[in-house]
C-alpha cells in the first residue's frame, strides 16, 4: 500500500516549476503561506510583492468599476483575484474575471469546489512588471481557451489594451469618437481609458453609468432575467 499524501509530503510549490493542472492545485493548496501563484502554459510564476502606484490602487479602482457594473447587471459571476482552471496546463489567477453565469446561459461557471471552471468572458490583468507574461503567454493562453474580452491595463507606459475575441484570434478594440471603449460582451460596460489611467475614478464611474442607462444594458438585463432558473 502506498503512503498517504500529507501536507508535509507534498512537495512545495516553487517559481519556475513545470506542472500539469492537477498537480499545480495539489501543491498550491499544500502550500497556503503562497497567497498568489498561476499555472501558464505549464508554468509555475510566482508574482514578486506589489506596489500600490502601478498596480494596487490601478486594480482597485478597476474593481470598483466592475463591482458597480456587477450591481446593475443580474446573472453574472465576478471574482478579484480568483483561480480559473483554463486547461491541463493553464490556471492563472486574473486580477479581476467576469463571467456569464453558466445557469443563465454562459459558457461556464463554478465546478464544485468554487473555482471557475473555463474561460471567464472577461479577464482584466494590471500589468507592471508582469507586462511581458500578460502580453505574451498569458495572452495566448486566454487567446486560445475562448476568453472574449481581455483587458490589459500597463500602467507603467500608461496604455490599456482592450482585446476582442474574433474568429479564435484577439483584435483590438477601438474606442468610439469620444474616446471611450464599449464592451462587445456585456453591454453597457463603457471605459474611459484616460480617466482609468488618471485614477479619475468620478469620470470612470459617470461614463459607466452612461453605459448602465442604455437601451442596450435595459435589454441585456432583460434577456438575464428571462433566463434566470
């Protein structure tokens, strides 16, 4: 008979390991002092300490325009920070995913232990240091699991990249003529791209509330409610 797995047993999670999706969780859950670590393209990252300018009030104020959107806007699932079991080999933690829940005819939901489970409809990634990983392998793996909508906020050259999913490969979303990007997937969900960047959270959340008081954001709510189990 073999011995039986303990915490202690387990090998460690380490930055730089190649793991299949199974055994990444296995070690994560074994390791519970690492509060954050991803799986992408079968390999281990873990993120160095983060500073509040270029990343933790960045991400704050995107949360605090989702969150809003999320109260609007019934049948959604949004997580911060939570771990999304893409496939084998990817299982990134996004700063910030939105989803369709599957009970209300999205692509995907919750498995049984809580985790999302497939490509979120929506994944926003603050990217400073990280700005090579987000842009190049993360990328590919949200490109090719089925992510619609990947925002990626570099606030260290002061960019946001919105990428559209479009016959399996990402474009760019273009503002419209004032300057402002509109979600293709959830509708309503307007950016003010300058303002994110200028942690002007007042204008962010007023061309959000634009968006939330359109005939196109009054219909989505409708057709989630119509489809509520």
């Amino acid at each position: 008979m073999s011995p039986t797995l303990t915490t202690s047993t387990i090998p460690r999670l380490q930055n730089g390991d190649t793991l299949d999706g199974d055994e990444f969780m296995l070690r994560y859950h074994a390791t519970p002092d690492v509060k954050k670590a991803e799986l992408i393209e079968g390999v281990v990252f873990m993120p160095s300490p983060v500073r509040t300018d270029v990343h933790g009030q960045p991400h704050a104020l995107l949360t605090g325009w989702l969150v809003n959107y999320f109260a609007a806007t019934p049948g959604l699932i949004l997580s911060d920070n939570g771990s999304v079991r893409l496939d084998a080999r990817n299982v990134p933690q996004p700063d910030l995913s939105l989803l369709i829940d599957r009970s209300r005819g999205g692509q995907h939901g919750l498995d049984p232990e809580g985790y999302i489970d497939g490509a979120p409809d929506l994944v926003c990634e603050v990217a400073a240091s990280s700005v090579s990983i987000d842009r190049n392998a993360k990328l590919r793996a949200y490109q090719r699991n089925g992510v619609r909508e990947y925002i990626l906020c570099r606030t260290e050259d002061g960019v946001i990249e919105w990428f559209i999913l479009r016959n399996k490969r990402y474009r760019s979303l273009a503002p419209d003529d004032a300057g402002i990007l509109r979600s293709e997937a959830f509708p309503g969900l307007h950016l003010d791209p300058v303002a994110i960047l200028g942690s002007d959270i007042v204008r962010v959340l007023a061309v959000l509330q634009q968006g939330i008081a359109s005939p196109e954001h009054a219909a989505f709510v409708e057709r989630m409610r119509q489809a509520a189990p």
